[in-house]
C-alpha cells in the first residue's frame, strides 16, 4: 500500500524532508523524527513501501503501522487522519461520499466495491453491526460480523471488529489503495 499523497505531503510538511523521491537518508530522518514523536518505531523498509520506493503489491501495512503514522500528523488513529484530511478542516457536517450506519435502518443491506476486482455485501444487523452475506475475492467469510461505523467513498474499509464463528479477529482494513470505489444501499 502507498500512503496517500495528501498524507505524504502533510509527512513532508512536519520533517521538513521532500517525499516525493526520498533518499534513504530522508526515510531515515523520518523513521527517528516519528520514532521521537511516538515512540514507535517504524522500519525503513517499512516506510520505503508506504512512500512507494519498494514495490510489493502482496503486502499490506498493518492498521498499527498506520496508526502510529496518524498519531505522528496528531490524529488518533488512521481512521481519524483520513476523516481529518477529507475536507481539510475539522466540521460537524458529513463527509462528502460517506454512508453512516446511523442512517440505515435494520435489515437493509449495503454494497460495496473496491479494486481490484472487490465486491461485498453486508446486512445490517443495527448498533454498527452487520453480517457479511456475498464476498467476492476478500479475506472476509460470509457470515462474518462486523463492527463498521461508517462507509466512506475513497476511504479504506475500516472494521472496528469482526467476530467468525465465536472468534473474535479484531480490526480489519481493506482497499488501502484506492479506497472504497463503489457504495450502495441494496434494499
């Protein structure tokens, strides 16, 4: 996954080093300026794949990388940097492209598509929870149950928690890349 480029950029505007072609020497004021920032360390190899240096499109950044990337810009989490980013400012309104699951009523059930070739569906259940009833090529099962606030057109999936069988696998993102590309109320 590359990081996005508003995301790099507001990287840049806190180091003060150009990401647009790091040198190894950039990666490596990076890598210690968030390390002192957060006391998480983040890798070189793991920062040369976010800014798109080393290509491997099979490996996908953990939410935890992601996360101590967020706190470093002074967000919460990545959910929160990317919510904070989409209109540049903070506001009460909704966000451009998000479905909120506060708006949906019990039994309705939602589409999504994401590249390259992603397509679930998943039914409300109400109180955030839903159940994944088609998948088409995710690491999801059908009958999963998942913890979603909300849908964000451009957006990664984000899953607060999915719970298969009884087991609880915790959070989960999806479509990182691109974002979500596709919404839909189905019925």
């Amino acid at each position: 996954m590359n990081l996005p480029p508003i995301v790099i950029a507001k990287l840049e505007e806190r180091t003060g080093v150009s990401l647009g072609n790091p040198s190894d020497r950039d990666i490596q004021i990076l890598s210690r300026a968030i390390e002192d920032a957060t006391k998480s360390r983040l890798g070189v190899n793991t920062l040369k794949r976010l800014l798109g240096r080393i290509a491997d499109d099979t490996h996908q950044s953990r939410p935890g990388t992601l996360n101590v990337i967020a706190q470093y810009l002074g967000s919460a989490n990545w959910p929160a940097l990317l919510i904070s980013l989409s209109n540049g400012s903070s506001s009460f309104n909704s966000i451009d492209g998000e479905l909120r699951t506060a708006d949906l009523v019990e039994g309705q059930v939602v589409e999504i598509t994401y590249l390259p070739n992603r397509r679930l569906h998943f039914l409300y259940r109400g109180n955030e929870e839903f159940e994944l009833v088609v998948n088409e090529y995710s690491k999801l099962k059908v009958g999963d149950i998942c913890t979603i606030s909300s849908f964000i057109l451009r957006y990664p999936l984000i899953i607060r928690n999915v719970v298969r069988h009884g087991v609880v696998f915790g959070s989960y993102s999806a479509a990182r890349a691109g974002g979500i590309s596709a919404i839909k109320v189905l019925k």
